[in-house]
C-alpha cells in the first residue's frame, strides 16, 4: 500500500493527542496509524477513519473531494439525498392526492 502524500497522519495525531483528552486505547491506536502510515502501510480505512475522527474531535468539516478521505457513500440504493427528497415528497403528494380522492364520494 503506497503512502498517500496528501494525508499527513503525523499531523492529525500530533493534534489529537495535543487536546490531552484522549484516552489510553485510542493514543495507542493513533501511534500505531502513525507508524503504519511512515512506513507506508497504512490502511485506508484507518485513513479514512484518522480523517474522520480529527474532523469530529476538532469540530471541522472534512472535503471529501480534498483528498479522497472520507468519501462515504454519496449514493444510497442509486440515489443522492436529493434524489431521495424529491421522491419522498413526490410519495407524500400521491398519498395526499389519494387520501383526497377516497374521502369525496
């Protein structure tokens, strides 16, 4: 597994780790995503999760598109959360339209 070059692991541990509200386990991990990701083997899912992790604890927002970390899946079952909204409210309004159509004799 070649070492991704935007990704800077050090980094994101270094702040972590800096809060002093880490506890032991997770410290323990992080150095292990260290060492692996010096020595170029870092899993990309502990990237991902490295990403994800220093975005929750440091309230930022990760860019999926900066870096292709933390890119969760932007579609579920085919759709985007757009596509899904337009068809709820298209489901909501058929109901309606149905509803209305059943109660007038």
């Amino acid at each position: 597994m070649e070492r991704d070059p935007d990704l800077q692991a050090d980094q994101l541990v270094a702040e972590l780790l800096a809060r002093g509200d880490v506890n032991d386990d997770t410290t323990l991990e992080l150095n292990r995503m260290v060492a692996d990701w010096r020595a170029g083997k870092l899993d990309p899912e502990d990237a991902d999760y490295l990403v994800a992790l220093h975005a929750k604890v440091m309230n930022l927002t990760p860019d999926p598109e900066e870096n292709g970390h933390f890119a969760g899946p932007s579609r579920l079952d085919g759709l985007t959360i757009e596509e899904w909204r337009e068809r709820a409210l298209r489901a909501e309004a058929s109901l309606a339209d149905f509803e209305a159509s059943s109660l007038t004799p």
